[in-house]
C-alpha cells in the first residue's frame, strides 16, 4: 500500500475491531447509522476502538453489543486491515480487526441506541444499505457481499481514505 499524502507514516495507531453479524434471515447483516466519529453518517458494521487491556474479539463482541443490541456468540476472525485518512484534515490510522459471528443474532426489541452514537440499527442484506467503502472492503474480502471492487476503491479515494489488508489470510 502507498500512504496517501494526506495520512502521514507518523500518525498514531488505533486499534479498533468490527463485527460481522449474521442477522435472523437468510444474506441478512447486522448495520448501524454512524451518528459520531469519523465515518458518520454512514451504514457501517458495529465497531469501535478497543480498549486499554481488552482484546480485539471482545472489543468487537462488547461494540455489538452497546451499538446494536446483538450478543454475538462464538466469533471467528476474519481480517485485519489498516484504514488511514483525515477527519477535519486531522489525520487518522485505525488497524481495524474484523470479526464474524458464526451464529445469527436477533436485535432485542426493546433495544434502544445510544442516539450519541448511533441513529439506527437495522438487519438487512448489504446491498439494502450502501455502507461505507471500508466496510464494502470487508464484506467483499469475506464472500458475503459483491460490490464492485473499482466502485469501492473509487469510493474509498473520493473519501480520502486508503485501506489494505495486512494480515495473511
């Protein structure tokens, strides 16, 4: 990957980790409306930044959790990626773990989100939604999606944002 001019080699790392959640029907993902952060305003898989002491696959099981309701059970690993731009021309570097839950889950209907964080949560087939590019990366790399890969990098440059994959799977 080349660094993009406007995400510098020297910018601090953040670990963060999503999941990929099955929902109660068939080709169905578990979605949020990202209200904060530096993807707001987009659909994306529920995640965040892990916390000081916290693994990746907890970080990812606890943001499912808190974003959209789902209690994920057993997960499996599914990539890493390092994802890297600017927010406000601040710039950002996320090494993002990405997770998948091996069984669906059901959005409890009394789930209420945190309107700070998240405007609304849905379970729908991804191309119901058009998610963020980096998510549209990661559903593609995991088979559970098709988005046109010149379209999400396409995508992914008019954002300002360069995504690669640095694990070896």
């Amino acid at each position: 990957m080349t660094t993009p001019s406007n995400a510098p080699a020297e910018t601090r790392m953040t670990t963060a980790a999503v999941a990929i959640v099955p929902g109660p029907y068939e080709w169905t993902l578990t979605f949020v409306l990202q209200n904060r952060g530096v993807f707001a305003g987009h659909w994306l898989l529920p995640g965040g930044e892990v916390g000081p002491g916290e693994s990746t696959e907890h970080a990812a099981r606890r943001e499912a959790a808190e974003e959209a309701g789902v209690r994920t059970g057993a997960l499996a690993p599914t990539g890493i990626y390092d994802v890297r731009g600017r927010d406000d021309g601040v710039p950002f570097w996320f090494r993002l773990h990405v997770y998948r839950s091996l069984v669906p889950c059901d959005i409890p209907p009394d789930f209420v989100a945190d309107p700070t964080e998240v405007s609304q949560v849905s379970q729908v087939p991804p191309h119901e939604v058009l998610p963020h590019p980096t998510d549209m990366r990661i559903l593609n790399d995991a088979g559970l999606a098709d988005y046109d890969p010149g379209l999400v990098h396409r995508l992914l440059e008019a954002d300002g944002v360069a995504m690669s994959r640095v694990d070896t799977a």
